[in-house]
C-alpha cells in the first residue's frame, strides 16, 4: 500500500486531530471560507441533485449487497473452520477473508451518511466546515474501500 506523505511532513502522532498540521489546516478553511459559505456548502450538499443525496441514494443500493456480502462471509468462515483444513491454517486465505470483513465492516459502519444528517444544524457555526469535511472523507473512505475490496490497494 503506498504511504500517504503530506506537503507537512509525516504526522509526529497517530491521531489526526492532535497534529498540529491537521489543526492549523481546520484554521484556515474555518478562518479563509465564512460560516455563511460552510453552511450553504452543507445545504447544498443535501439538496435533491447536491452530492451527499446522490451518494446517500447510491449507498442505501450498495449498503444492501454489502449486509449479503458480510452475511455470506461470515457464514463461509464459520464452516470452514469445522472442516478437516480450518480456515485459520490457511493464513492467506483467511488473512483475505478478514480484510474483505474488515473493509466491508468500515464502509457499513462510517460510510452512511444518516449518521451525518443527524447534525443538520449544528449548535457552534464553524462546525459546518467540520461536516463537510468529515463527509468529504467519508466518501473517499468508501472509495477506497471498495477498491481494495475489487482488489486494489493504492490510496489515490
């Protein structure tokens, strides 16, 4: 998998909200674009045609094939590990079975955007910026994941 190096360096910590890179960036989005362009930016976002209905409208498609999809895999796994060759001795195929899980578990879990509909008003202004960048990567997260599910591994 290609590692992610920013014009900022490598993170000194783990967390993203504790890098002083991230923050100063929140800053500037917050400070350069007004709460007024956020929160249109947001509204707009959930009109009929705004990006987050589309992807919102696609997800609720995919989401249905994914609960199958982990279902059955779950299933499979569960059978093979009673069988004369259990699933865990074969630690390929069972390393790939975990990450098609892992990476089907990741989109159900972060990538509805209900979750983020929830927050529709906001009690602070500058959290606006905040919702649309969380969705921002949130669809990027589900990008990625289904292309590593199609057997893709780069971040970009």
């Amino acid at each position: 998998m290609m590692m992610l190096r920013g014009v900022l360096g490598t993170p000194s910590t783990r967390l993203i909200t504790q890098s002083s890179a991230f923050r100063w960036i929140c800053y500037q989005l917050i400070k350069r674009i007004s709460h007024l362009e956020w929160q249109n930016i947001w509204r707009e976002s959930w009109e009929i045609n705004g990006w987050l209905t589309q992807y919102q409208n696609e997800y609720v498609k995919v989401k249905l094939v994914l609960e199958a999809a982990r279902k059955t895999l779950l299933d499979e796994k569960a059978r093979l590990e009673h069988t004369a060759l259990p699933l865990s001795k074969n630690t390929e195929l069972f390393n790939k079975y975990n990450e098609a899980l892992s990476a089907i578990n990741n989109i159900l879990e972060c990538s509805d955007m209900a979750y983020l509909q929830a927050y529709d008003s906001p009690i602070l202004e500058e959290e606006y910026c905040l919702l649309v960048l969380c969705a921002m990567k949130s669809v990027h997260l589900t990008y990625y994941k289904i292309k590593q599910l199609n057997g893709f591994d780069d971040y970009f």
